[in-house]
C-alpha cells in the first residue's frame, strides 16, 4: 500500500466522484477520511443535500479533516474508528443506509513524513506505526517477540520483498544485543540484509520492510476483509462502495470480496479495476499503484453478512 500522495492530492478523484455519485443526495460514509480530499469532492459535487459522515483511526487526521471540511457546517459528522467496524460506527451516528462508502486505503504524506510515529525512514523516529495509537502492539513491540520465520512470512507477503528471510535473521540478530527501536535501527538492520548489488534504483531499500511492517502492525487486510460485507450492508438499494487499494494483496482481498458479495443483492461494476490515467500518474508519481474497484447494491435492504 502506497502513500496518497500529499493531502491535497486525493488519487482517482474524478473517477471515484463519478462512479460513487454524491449527486443522489443523501449520506456518503468515507471510512478513511484522511485529510479529507475525497470527502471535499463528495460534498462539492453531491450538493447540498449530499451529508458526510468521515471516519478514521488517526485522530490527527480528523483533526486535519475537521479543519479543511468546516466550510460545509452540519453536512459534515467525523468520528473515531476503524473502518473494520465501519458499519456500527454509522448506526451510532444515525446512519442507516447509505448512497455512496469509500474505502481508500492510501496513507497520507502527512502520515508518513510529519506524524512522528515512525511509518517513514525519511526522519529517525520511534518505530510505533500505528494509525491509533491508543490500541495494538507498537512495530517495535512485534520486531522485538515475532519468530524468524514469521517476521519474514510479514515481510515477504505484505511488503513483497524478495530478500524477506535475510532481512528477518537480521532483526533477530541484531535484536539479541538490542532492541531494535527507531526507524534509523530497521532502516540499518536493512540495508546489512540486503546485498548492495540488489539495492533498487526506483525507491529505498527499506521502503518494502517499511510497508510490511506498518501493514502488520495495524491488521490492515485482516481489516478490509471484515470491512467489505460491513460496507456493502451499509449500502441503500443502489448504492455503491468504492474500494482503492495501492497494494496487490488489498486488491486481491478486495476482489475476492467483491465476488463473494456479488453472488447476493449485489454487482461488480467494472470487470478490471479503474487505474490512474497517465496525465494523473504524471503529476502524482505516487498514485501509480492505486486501483479502484466498485459494488452496486442491486437488491432488498439487508443486514452485513
């Protein structure tokens, strides 16, 4: 999963305002609000009738979002949560059905850059990379008690790195003498692992480990598969949730689900996900990855299954 890159640079933002339609009025639930990028659109675009509710872990970033939505006064309800629970968060606030559910699964740049808690190798911070950080293990809580093989089962299938057991017998090592704590200890452990020749030349040779371990840390497809038959109950007969996912186990996850949800009251809306144009890849090098995939509610009002 890649960043959404900057907090005014929401990715696919046409094509997610267009295929999820704020236009039809009622409540759009975005449980990733982040910055609030999506959110702006859906309330710019639906009018104003269109009602927002945002939910995220990070409570910093309702903060942000809180700040940049203002504008749109009581259209606009933000609260804590996960959007693994995204569906009792919305019931609690009054919300029963919904016209359009976005799940974008980016992190900021502000997440990544000027949180402080270590999701990014840029600064030597402490390696906490939780999105809330009042819950869960720390990432220097789960590099210090996971098994070898384990660190490099995480590291290999989240962050798709090629040299996932070097790296995890050399956390272990290294933990033996010390714990290894900040970003510059992981990033350090790293590149020991990792043959010089083998470095990439297109982005830094933690950057994977990094992916991995924050994805770990924060159960984040363990998350969107409880999320996605939550979302779609959520969803008004004709109503769509939107999915964007910017690594390819959460579109994996994400494509099974829809699946699975489509053999009841609902439909899979484009056979291949919906990917940046090159125009948007152009001036957002950091969308490349993303893919957006959509599920229309075509039946009777039902429960998440």
């Amino acid at each position: 999963m890649e960043p959404e890159a900057g907090t005014h640079l929401p990715v696919l933002l046409d094509e997610v305002t267009f295929l999820l339609r704020p236009r039809r009025g009622g409540w759009v639930v975005d449980g990733t609000v982040g910055m609030g990028g999506h959110a702006e659109a859906f309330l710019e675009r639906g009018g104003a009738e269109t009602k927002l509710l945002g939910i995220d872990r990070d409570r910093e970033a309702l903060a942000r979002a809180r700040a940049r939505l203002a504008r749109f006064g009581d259209r606009v309800v933000l609260r804590p949560g996960n959007f693994r629970r995204l569906d009792e968060v919305a019931r609690e606030t009054g919300v029963v059905a919904a016209q359009s559910v976005l799940l974008d699964l980016g992190v900021s740049s502000y997440q990544l850059e000027a949180s402080g808690r270590g999701f990014s190798f840029g600064t030597d911070a402490p390696l906490d990379m939780r999105f809330d950080p009042s819950e869960g293990s720390t990432a220097a809580g789960l590099l210090q008690r996971l098994s070898e093989a384990e660190l490099a089962r995480i590291i290999f299938e989240y962050g798709e790195e090629p040299h996932a057991r070097r790296i995890a017998r050399e956390i272990v090592s290294r933990r033996r003498r010390t714990p290894v704590k900040t970003t510059a200890d992981l990033v350090s452990a790293v590149k020991a692992a990792v043959p010089r020749r083998a470095w990439p030349k297109e982005r830094h040779v933690a950057t994977r480990t990094f992916q991995a371990i924050r994805m770990a840390v924060n159960e984040e497809l363990e998350a969107l598969t409880e999320a996605l038959p939550r979302a779609a109950g959520l969803l008004a007969p004709g109503g769509r949730l939107g999915v964007i996912s910017f690594h390819s186990g959460e579109d994996r996850v994400a494509k099974r689900g829809f699946r699975s949800l489509a053999e009841g009251p609902y439909v899979v809306l484009e056979p291949s996900p919906v990917t940046p144009s090159r125009e948007e890849r152009q001036a957002n090098p950091r969308c490349r990855s993303a893919k957006l995939r959509v599920l229309e509610r075509i039946g009777a009002s039902h429960g998440a299954r």
